[in-house]
C-alpha cells in the first residue's frame, strides 16, 4: 500500500484492459490516479469507483491523447488536480490490422498518431513537470511486435517499435534530471483488443506461448508497477518483455 503513497499517476487509456488494470494496481501502491479515457467515459467512471470503494483517490480525465491541444489541456487539469507527476504510464493504443496491400494510408496515419505521436506528446508534456521535481518514471506500452514484427501488423508494429526508440532517446535526455523512462512489451494479452481475433489465431499465437496461457491485463500491471516504483530505481532506458515466454 505504500509503494506510491504520496505519488501522482496518469495512466493514458485507463478505461479499459491493460490500462484499467494498471490504474487499479498503481491505485493498490498508494498512487493518486489520474484515468484517462477517450471514449468509455462510463468504464473510466467505473474505474474510478473501483478505486474509491478500496479507499483511494482517482479522477477521469476524458481526452484524445494523438491530440496536442487536447494532451495540452489534459496536463493542465492534471497539475490543477494534484499539483504535479510522478509517474506517467503511456497505455492508450489501436490496431487496424491488414496486408500491406490493402491497408489504406489512413490506417497508417491513425495508428501511428494514437500509439506513437499520443506517447510522444504526453512524454514531453510530463518530462515538462517532472524535470522541475528532478524525478520521475515513465513507462511506454509497446508490444512483442515491435521486436519481432507480425505480418498484418505493419502500422502498428511501426508504431511499436518507434515507442522502443523514442524511450531509450528519452531516456538518455532526462537521466540526468533524476527522470527514468522504460517500455514495456507485453505480448498475447487477453482483451478487447485481442477478443476479435478468430480461434484459430488465438490457439496457434497460445502454441507459441512456453508459459501455456494468454496474458491477464494483471501480469502486464505487475510488471508496470515494478518500473514505476523506485524497486526499478537503477533502470532506464529498458524494454521489459512481459509475454509468458513467447519471444526470446
Ligand atoms: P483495449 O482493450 O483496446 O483498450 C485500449 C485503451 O486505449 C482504451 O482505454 C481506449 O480508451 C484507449 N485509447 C485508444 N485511443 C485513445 C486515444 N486516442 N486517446 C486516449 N485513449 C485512447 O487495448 P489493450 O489490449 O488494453 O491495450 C493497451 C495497450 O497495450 C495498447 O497500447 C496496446 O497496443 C498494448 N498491447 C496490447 C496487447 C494485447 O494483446 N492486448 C499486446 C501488446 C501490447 P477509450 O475506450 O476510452 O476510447
């Protein structure tokens, strides 16, 4: 309970799947949690419940986090809700899966700006606030795909593997100013995201799993936590693949 006791999280994409379970275990450490949504207001809402009914603080910050005037106003109430940021967790992501040949530039643009242009402009926003207090972590929700690449995926894997770039560059900005920035890449995690995919694709992407199950949004919030906490207080600059095994 007092791993983040006195600390300020705002986790993007908190309504739902991973990041919803991020916000919950941040919240169990004594963090005060900032939930940002998009379009589930009603899921951020109950987030936030959630967090309340287990006696601790969080608030729902609607915003589209590819959206430079809207991350501008979503930092504005941050500070104005808790004064500052301890701990930025760059969640929000989307697929729009396709052959290279009938995938339109359009789903190139949009998964590239809500998964990368979003984690660039919500770093910089909170390398803002952080760089003033000299602390900080940031940890970027990547992907196995970005290491490993999936056929299909070229948008996002893309955008993935950019995340796993601009982290190690801001890393090696903000270490002297007691900020740490890590990405974390889960793998085959069990969640809306993934709930579309056929049977077929989910039994042979479990075949290629040593560890035998898909991945819970817990296994991947443990894992965040860790690297946000001070326990990760000598890493930076790291990709921590969290994926039962399946890429090694
Ligand atoms: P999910 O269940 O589809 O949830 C996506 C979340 O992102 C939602 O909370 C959604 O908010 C939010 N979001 C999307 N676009 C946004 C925007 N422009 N602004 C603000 N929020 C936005 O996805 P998930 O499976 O939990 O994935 C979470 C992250 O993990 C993503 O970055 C994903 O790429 C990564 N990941 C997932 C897997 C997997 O197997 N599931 C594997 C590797 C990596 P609203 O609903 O409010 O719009």
């Amino acid at each position: 309970m007092t791993l983040f006791a006195g600390k300020t999280a705002l986790v993007t994409g908190g309504s739902r799947g991973i990041g919803r379970a991020i916000c919950l275990e941040l919240a169990a450490g004594g963090a005060t949690v900032l939930v940002n949504y998009q379009r589930s207001g009603e899921a951020a809402a109950a987030v936030v419940a959630e967090i309340a009914a287990h006696g601790g603080e969080a608030s729902a910050l609607q915003a589209d986090v590819s959206d430079e005037a809207q991350v501008a106003q979503l930092f504005k109430q941050a500070r104005a809700l808790a004064g500052g940021l301890d701990i930025l967790v760059n969640n929000a992501g989307m697929t729009r899966d396709n052959v290279i040949m009938m995938m339109k530039p359009t789903d190139f643009d949009d998964v590239l700006a809500t998964n990368l242009r979003s984690c660039w402009l919500c770093c910089k926003a909170a390398a803002r606030l952080m760089m003033r207090k000299r602390s900080g972590s940031i940890v970027n929700i990547t992907s196995v795909v970005g290491i490993a690449g999936n056929g299909g995926q070229t948008n996002y894997a893309a955008s993935k593997a950019g995340i796993i770039g601009l982290t190690k560059s801001l890393a090696k900005e903000l270490a002297v100013r007691g900020v740490r920035v890590n990405a974390l890449a889960p793998g085959f995690v069990d969640t809306d995201m993934t709930a579309s995919l056929s049977p077929e694709h989910k039994q042979s992407a479990l075949a290629a799993i040593p560890l035998g199950r898909l991945g819970a949004p817990e296994d991947i919030a443990n894992a965040v936590a860790f690297l946000a906490s001070d326990q990760a207080a000598y890493i930076t600059g790291q990709t921590l693949v969290v994926d039962g095994g399946m890429v090694m």
